[in-house]
C-alpha cells in the first residue's frame, strides 16, 4: 500500500470528523449521518459517472480503484536525478529549478536509452537473444 493514499484517506476522515465537531459539536454526528443522504450522494455520483460513459469503462474505472493501494515502481535513475536538483540546485536557483528539474531528469533518462538502444541495436535484430 502507498503510504500517500493512506495518508489521504485518514486525513480526509479527520478533516470531516472536525468538520462536524466544529460545527454541530459532538452530539452533532446524528445530524451528518442520514442513510437518505447517504443514498442521494453517493449514488447520484455513481449514476451520472456511469451515465457519461460506455458500460466497460465504468466497470474499469471501478476495478482500478485498487490500483491507489499498490505501491509506485521506482526508477533508480529518476530518483538520483531528482536527487542531485534537490540537493544541488534547488538551493541555488530556487522554484525555478523544482519546475525544470521533471522535464530535465526525463530527458536525461530518454538519452540514457537511446545510447543503450543504439549500443545494443545488434541484439534486437537477433532472435535468439529476443
């Protein structure tokens, strides 16, 4: 599980908790918590995403909610990138250097696989190896 995602989720159970403590104090959930509500909110969400897309895509997007659990695969070599502005240039160019330093560590890593891709061009043409 990604920590984020379970970062987000308690967060936001905080934030509606203190929300109705604030607002209506303790004795308040009772208020906040109508099924009717409940139904309205949560379904009309459901159908009017269902209706403004295809069947399929509906189902996929419902099966990929638990693709928010799954933890991210690292790239080594992005993250050394990312590293080396943070540490480097960020303290010396500022916010300037946070909004380059994504397009610059991808053009990197493309350059990196494109010199590996024409070194190794042979063995793609090889069947065996493949």
């Amino acid at each position: 599980m990604d920590i984020a995602s379970l970062a987000g989720i308690l967060l936001a159970l905080f934030m509606l908790v203190f929300g109705i403590i604030s607002s209506a104090g303790v004795g308040g959930f009772g208020e906040y918590l109508d099924p009717a509500s409940a139904i309205i909110t949560f379904g009309g969400a459901f159908s009017c995403t269902l209706m403004s897309m295809s069947l399929q895509n509906y189902i996929a997007g419902l099966k990929s909610f638990t693709l928010i659990f799954k933890a991210p695969a690292l790239n080594t070599s992005e993250m050394i990138g990312k590293i080396i502005f943070a540490v480097f240039l960020v303290p010396v160019y500022g916010y300037v250097a946070v909004c380059v330093c994504e397009p610059v560590t991808w053009v990197v890593c493309f350059l990196f696989i494109m010199v590996a891709a024409l070194i190794f061009r042979a063995d793609f043409r090889d069947p065996d190896i493949l």
